[in-house]
C-alpha cells in the first residue's frame, strides 16, 4: 500500500514538473525565459519548448502585434503665434526587443503605456510650439506625424519598443481662440478672393484690349481692301464708259443728259426754275438734241 502511495505522489510531481517546464509560443508571440531576473533566452518562433521547472525557470509571453495607444483626454498646446490648440493622437508601436522592454518595463503593458503617453505629450507639444496655427493645419497630416514617429522611436529604442506610426485624430481651438481664429481665416479667404478677382479683371482686359485691336486692324483692312476693289471697279467702268462713249458721241450725251434728269427730278418735292429752252432741256425737246428745225441725220 504505501508503494502505491509513494508512485502516486511521484507520478503526481512528475507531471507537475513535466507541465511547468512546458510553454507554448502563440504566432505573435515572444516567449522571455528568465531566471534570477535575468533573461536566459527569448523565443519568437511559434512552438512547444521546453524549461527548467518553476522557480528555476519561469517564462512569460509578449505580444509582439502592433498594439494602438490613444489619448484618453484631449491636449491643450500653444502654437509658436500664440493660439490654443485642442489635440487627440494615438500610437503605433510594437515590442522590437523583448529582453530590453523586460527591463524596462517588467511584463506590464500599461507602464509602457504611461511611458509612450508622456513621451508623445512632451514631444507634440514641442512640435506645436516651434509652429503657427496655419503650418499646424497645413502639416498635420504629412510632417509633423513622420517627426514624432522619429523622434519617439529615437527616444524608446533603448526601452525595446519601435514606434510604427503617428498622428492626430482631431485639432480643435479653445473657445476664446474661436472666433479670433474664424476672423483671421475669413480675412485670409477674402485676400486671396480678392487677389483672384483683380487677376481675373486684368486678363478679361488684357484680353478685351487685344480683341479690339484685332478688330480695328481687320477693319481696316477690310476698308483697304474694299477702297482697292472700289477703285478699280470705278476705272474698270470709266474705261467701259469712255470705250463705248468714243464709239457714239451723241449717244453718250444722250445718256449723260437722262442721269443728269434721273439726278435731279429724284423726288417729286424738287422745284427747278430753268428755261424751258436752255440747253439742259435739248432732249427733251428733241430725242436727237437738235435745235428745232435742225435737219436730222442722215443713216
């Protein structure tokens, strides 16, 4: 009987030494073995391992994921032009090295946490003080989260933690900064506006001023043109009329005579006071312009 006891107690610490000395490593995991509060060796493989038994050896298990601190409260910093700035950001980091972040920390993750909070608080608000309210809108998205992920990379490299990311998650103004704030970029707005608008004015004037001179420059050439085509249209016909007047004399007195008619009893309101048997009235008289009583001519 008291061999069987004696087996059971032996099989019961053989299990209990066989379970302590066996620790599995989860994908993301790290695995810290220490002993007297030195770390032995860090595993970061995933897998069944083997340890001394507890107290010789204990292990603890680290997530190594990218874990996300965000602030609890929201900040309050000056820019470098005096306005106050209401900010909220968050914290990519990971554990990089586990026996440094041991060290540093322990296997408490929210001391890391205080940690990260305060070196991001103190370095934001240095970044924000060395910058004006529009360089802080202007680079809230592109510089100043890439300088705080240097510089707190920088900082807790030796504590065994790399930061992944940065970046602000709301900019507000305190309430005596508002309405100074929406004056100020009312004002800008309407500078530029108005900067718009006078260049606009100048191009619609430098554009209307090249119009009209285009078209005083086709305008007279147009003019030129037509005064050309004119003229030899005028000489084209005295040439026509001087041919075909050489030709008959008495035909182109004839034709002289009715546009001379045609020129002067144009309305019926003109009053001529003439002699009936002046010169002027010879083809009316008679079709062939002779004198009365003048022999006509022979064809």
């Amino acid at each position: 009987m008291n061999r069987i006891a004696v087996a059971v107690v032996a099989a019961v610490l053989l299990l209990a030494a066989a379970s302590s000395s066996l620790f599995v490593v989860q994908r993301g995991q790290a695995g810290a073995v220490y002993a007297m509060g030195r770390v032995e060796r860090v595993l970061q493989q995933p897998g069944l391992y083997l340890k001394w038994p507890s107290p010789v050896e204990n292990v603890v298990l680290l997530d190594q994921r990218v874990l996300t601190l965000r602030s609890d409260r929201p900040d309050s910093f000056p820019t470098a032009d005096k306005h106050e700035l209401v900010l909220r950001w968050f914290v990519k980091w990971r554990i990089a090295d586990p026996a440094l972040y041991l060290r540093s920390f322990g296997d408490s993750e929210s001391a890391a946490d205080d940690r990260l909070a305060s070196a991001m608080r103190s370095r934001l608000g240095a970044e924000i003080a060395s910058m004006s309210l529009q360089a802080v809108l202007r680079e809230q998205d592109a510089r100043i989260p890439q300088q705080l992920r240097t510089q707190l990379s920088t900082a807790l490299k030796a504590s065994g933690i790399e930061v992944t990311d940065t970046g602000l998650t709301e900019i507000d103004y305190t309430a005596d900064a508002t309405d100074s704030v929406y004056r100020h970029m009312a004002a800008a707005r309407k500078l530029v506006a108005g900067q718009i608008r006078a260049e606009g004015q100048a191009q619609a004037d430098k554009i209307r001023a090249e119009a009209d001179r285009q078209r005083e420059v086709l305008l007279a050439q147009a003019y030129r043109k037509a005064q050309t085509l004119k003229g030899e249209g005028d000489a084209q016909a005295a040439s026509i009329y001087a041919a075909s007047f050489g030709k008959d004399p008495e035909f182109a007195a004839f034709y002289r005579s009715l546009e001379a008619y045609r020129a002067s009893f144009d309305s019926r309101r003109d009053v001529m006071v003439l002699d009936p048997s002046s010169d002027f009235f010879r083809f009316m008289r008679n079709p062939d312009g002779k004198p009365a009583g003048a022999p006509k001519p022979r064809r």
